[in-house]
C-alpha cells in the first residue's frame, strides 16, 4: 500500500495513525510494480521512466538476479511537479539482491557484461534509473551498514532534510501487468 502524500508533497515517514513504532505503518511502503506504475503514471514524463524501469527490472532478472527487492525513492516518488516546477528525471532505486552465484569471478563478468545494470550514470541513461546494487551475500555486518547508508540518504530531501518515505518492491513481480498497463495510458 502506498499512503497519500503529504502536505509537503512527500511520502510520509510513517503513516501518522499508526504511528513511528508500527512496523506495518513505517517506510519502505511494501508494494507491487503494478500499483506503484499506476500511481506515478499521471505524465508523459513519468510514463517514460516507468517504462525504463520495468525495462531495467527485466534486464536485472535477464541476468539470474531473482530473489530481492527494490527501494523507489527520488523526487519521482514526491509532487515534484508542484514543489519544484519540473517534472522528474528519473527514479532513484537500490537493489537489495542475492547474486545469482557463488563464484565470485563470474559475478565479476556478470557486473563486467552489464555495466548499465551496475554503473549508475550508465543506468540512467539507458533505463531513466538512478540505480544502486547492495549484494544480501556480503557478509551481515556490511549488508547493515549498507542498508543504514541507503535508508539515510532515502528518507531525507537532499536539499531541505525533510524526513520523508519511500517505496518497496520485489524484483519479482507482475511487470507484464504494469507495462500493459503503461501500453494502454500511452495509446489513450
């Protein structure tokens, strides 16, 4: 579910009837691909980085990386349109995946034969994605430490610190649905 946004423009830290110690009330919003498409799909623009997504999220799965999840976070998951005046230029994403092996050198050629999955300038370029890998085979003490970085740098503005929400989603899901959908908004 994803709640409302604000009278910030943002997502909510955490949905205030709930409160902030409610585990079912709190950020990462858990989610599918297709409620999060058919929330953000209100432009052209976003249309267009939604449909990189979905295309980036086939190419991860493409590559053996199934079992995780994603958090969607950035200035697309705000009312940018209306506090900034511009639309987004991408969506910020952070892949939280277990590697599709267990050879360290043919994970090494995987990232190697994929930059654009991996590289986030690459990623953006080719997918409208701002897009960041944490591997869950690292050991524990570093997946922490990584996962504290990530939801630091998501549940804050950049620019003004405003304590704010973000989404979640697992890499496998009904993606199909979510471009058939987009297919559908694009040709109305």
């Amino acid at each position: 579910m994803i709640p409302e946004l604000n009278q910030s423009g943002v997502l909510p830290p955490f949905i205030p009837e709930k409160g902030p110690t409610d585990p079912a009330g709190m950020a990462p919003y858990r989610t599918t691909i297709t409620e999060f498409v058919v929330r953000y799909s209100q432009s052209p623009e976003r249309i267009t980085i939604l449909k990189g997504l979905l295309e980036y999220r086939r190419k991860l799965r493409e590559t053996g990386i199934t079992q995780g999840f994603q958090w969607l976070d950035g200035s697309f998951v705000e009312n940018v349109e209306l506090t900034r005046g511009r639309p987004p230029a991408d969506v910020d994403l952070v892949t939280f995946a277990f590697r599709p092996t267990s050879s360290i050198d043919e994970w090494k050629n995987l990232v190697r034969s994929n930059t654009e999955l991996f590289l986030p300038d690459e990623s953006k370029e080719k997918y409208f994605c701002d897009a960041y890998f944490v591997d869950l085979n690292l050991h524990p003490i570093h997946i922490v430490s990584n996962t504290r970085y990530w939801f630091g740098l998501f549940s804050h503005q950049r620019e003004s610190y405003l304590w704010k929400g973000m989404i979640e989603v697992p890499i496998q899901c009904n993606d199909d649905k979510a471009m058939q959908f987009l297919e559908e908004v694009s040709n109305a």
